[in-house]
C-alpha cells in the first residue's frame, strides 16, 4: 500500500491530532472481529469452532490497514482544503 508512491507507514500525516487514546489488544480485536462482520462469540469462545490464530491476525492487520487509509484519506482532503483557502 503506497500513498504518492511510498510505503503507506512510512508517509507522515500532515494535519494529524494525536487524541492521546490508548486501547487494549482485546478492544483491537473485538473492533476488527466487529468491522469484518465476524461471529464474536466463534472469535472469543471457540464456539463451534474458533476461527484459526493466522485469520485472526489477518483481519486485525485488515483493519489497522483500512483505519491508516482513513487517516490517509482524510489528510489529504484537509490538504485539499486549505489549499483553496489560499
């Protein structure tokens, strides 16, 4: 994933406010289980059957993915923004 032609992680964003918010892996998982439109109790208690350890760590790294673009997305449009206020 690249955004101008570089590594997504490796780009700054320009206009970022950093919220301060800390959250646990737990919540990180129940929002990726959330957002994927997964089974949460087949994601947290194995029922009937759990969904495999390497699924699971894709769709968490899905989401962390899906939430940068966001942020990418939205400081571009910020960019754009104060650029016609000029």
């Amino acid at each position: 994933m690249t955004r101008h032609g570089e590594r997504i992680e490796s780009v700054g964003l320009r206009h970022a406010i950093n919220p301060g918010i800390a959250y646990s892996m737990a919540f990180l998982e129940v929002e990726a289980c959330v957002a994927a439109g997964l089974d949460l109790a087949r994601w947290w208690l194995a029922e009937p059957e759990p969904y495999p350890a390497e699924f699971k760590a894709t769709v968490i790294a899905w989401k962390q993915l899906h939430d940068q673009i966001g942020a990418h997305v939205q400081d571009a449009q910020v960019s754009k923004s104060m650029r016609g206020r000029k």
